[in-house]
C-alpha cells in the first residue's frame, strides 16, 4: 500500500490527464485501502495532474526503472 510521499510509477495510460504508463508521481494522500491521490508533475515543477487513483493503478519505483522525459501535448511554458 502506497503511503504519502511515496514516489510510484503509474501502470496504466490516463489520456484525460496527459499521463502514460511509467510517468512518476508522488502520493500526497492515502484515503483508506481503496484510494490514493498522486500529483504528475512536469520536469519544471508545474502539476500535470492531481488524480485520485486506486493503490493498483501504481507501485513502488525499483532499482530497475530510468527516468526518462517526454514532452505533454500542454504547450504552456
């Protein structure tokens, strides 16, 4: 179970948000065993997305995964 400030990798594409499979993001609540909310944010700092998800649409970063950057379809600077 994520716990806050935990840094997680989403599983799964949220294309209403602009979030792919294997972006990060960090937990900023837990809501009980059902639901966590993450915060995406952009390389700059800017919030991509706050979503409410539940703990299986994410898991924990391993020692295997790379970061990796990607341009949004945002265009604000």
């Amino acid at each position: 179970m994520p716990q806050p400030l935990d840094v997680v990798v989403l599983e799964h594409d949220i294309p209403a948000h602009g979030l792919r499979r294997g972006d990060l993001g960090a937990v900023v609540e837990v809501y009980g065993q059902d639901a966590v909310a993450v915060e995406f944010v952009a390389a700059s700092g800017r919030t991509q997305a706050l979503v409410t998800l539940a703990p299986s649409d994410v898991r924990a970063v391993s020692d295997n995964d790379l970061v990796a950057v990607r341009p949004t379809a945002d265009t604000r600077a």
